[in-house]
C-alpha cells in the first residue's frame, strides 16, 4: 500500500470514528435515554448522590371510610364508595426514611368529635417495609408484597408500625398496628370506586398514575370475621389532595 493511500484510510477512519462518538454522545446527553442495558428501571433512592431520606407532606381533602360509629358488621374499606363521609382533617407526615424515623400526625372530626393520630413508631414486619418504612415500591394486589385487600399499587413512600389514636384529647386506641401509603389515587376521581378487583390483561394494578392519595390505616390485633377487613377495628382515612413540601 502506498503512502498517501495509508494517510487517507487513516483520515477516514478518524472521521468515522468521530462522528460516531459525537452521535453516541449526543444521543446520551438527550434527557431521559437509557444508557446501555439500563431500560427505563426506576433507581432506588440511596443510588442517588444527594438522597438525604427527608420525606415532608401533608394531605387534604380527608375521606373518612365508614364512621366511627359504625355497629359491626362493618365495610371500612368499601370499593363501591358509597360509605365514604367527608369530613374536616388533615395528615402531616415528616419522617426520615434512611433512618426509619420520625410523625405522622393526622387529625379530623366526626360531628362533635374530634380525633387525633399519632403515629411515630415505625417497624419492620416483612422485608420490603425497609425497617419501618420505605420508597419506591408496588405493595398489594399481586404484587406479591404485604395482603391482597387493596389493589397493587406503587408507594412513593410508606411506613408500618404502631400508632395511638385519641378522641377529644383521651385515648382510644393503644398501640394499635398502623400503615400508612402515599400511592397512586385508588379511588375515580368522580365515583369514589375503587376498582378491585377486576379481571384485567395489562401488568400494572387497578390504580390511576395520574393521580395520588394518601391512605391510613389504624387496626386491632383483635379479629372479627363479620367486618371487612376482619378485624375488631379498622380506622381507615384517605386524603385526596397530596402537597410535597
């Protein structure tokens, strides 16, 4: 090969080589490609540099399933939405999900009652709870994580416990079992239904990603088969408007 055919071959190939890594690099500064095998997997908060594990919300639009005075047999989780009573309260969780730590305070009042839960004892039952509490993953449903009793559904952040609930400033409830779920909105928007269950063909859980509520559940150890969920008490709110501070 002559001279000037080596310089020219050599010419080219840096010409090639650069255009392709100009494109290779153009294509991975364009926001939200995948890079190699990555796919579109949603990280774990620790992979993230600067997670410091403060999660700070508050809730409003409070949705009080069934009444607190409700007779056995009850229906505190009610798919139909027909048992569902508004009434004035809020939710205020700040908590620390690196270190399991922190409150959840919420607070309504039925008629001339007023109610109040605190709820800052977290504690891990199962692995995925993450030592009390956690972000980032699908509980319920078939989802193989935690019952069956609502629809799967991915948690921006949860926690499991022990809470106390009182009414008119005395206590009611003593460290009863508590779960709390910021998670896609379960119930239509306009009906109030839950969904669930229904026989469905698409992978992801009879939720709407468009929206988002918080749940919270307060419940005894004592079982009662005549209920549903089965159990003596199960104190069940649900706010509709979610804000991130």
């Amino acid at each position: 090969m002559k001279r000037w055919q080596l310089q020219w071959l050599l010419a080219c190939s840096w010409v090639i080589t650069g255009t392709v890594l100009s494109a290779a690099f153009a294509e991975e500064a364009k926001f939200g490609t995948p890079k190699e095998a990555e796919g579109t997997r949603i990280f774990n908060a620790t992979e993230h540099p600067f997670y410091n594990g403060m999660f700070r919300l508050k809730g409003g639009v409070t949705q009080l399933i069934g009444s607190m005075k409700d007779q056995s047999p009850w229906d505190h989780l009610d798919y139909a939405g027909t048992h569902l009573t508004p009434v004035q309260g809020t939710i205020e969780i700040e908590v620390n999900e690196r270190t399991n730590s922190g409150r959840v305070s919420a607070e309504f009042v039925e008629e001339t009652d007023r109610y109040r839960v605190v709820f800052d004892r977290f504690a891990a039952k199962q692995p995925f709870h993450d030592g009390g509490i956690a972000t980032r993953v699908y509980e319920h449903g078939d989802s193989n994580n935690g019952d069956p009793l609502y629809p799967k559904t991915w948690l921006y952040l949860a926690g499991w416990g022990t809470a106390t609930v009182f009414k008119n400033d005395e206590v009611l409830y003593k460290d009863y079992d508590a779960h709390f779920m910021v998670m896609e909105r379960s119930r239509d928007r306009e009906t109030h239904q839950v969904r669930y269950p229904v026989q469905r063909t698409l992978p992801g859980g009879e939720t709407d990603p468009a929206g988002m509520e918080i749940d919270l559940w307060v419940r005894s150890k004592e079982q009662n088969t005549k209920n549903f969920p089965p159990y003596e008490t199960f104190l069940h709110l649900c706010w509709e408007e979610v804000t991130w501070r």
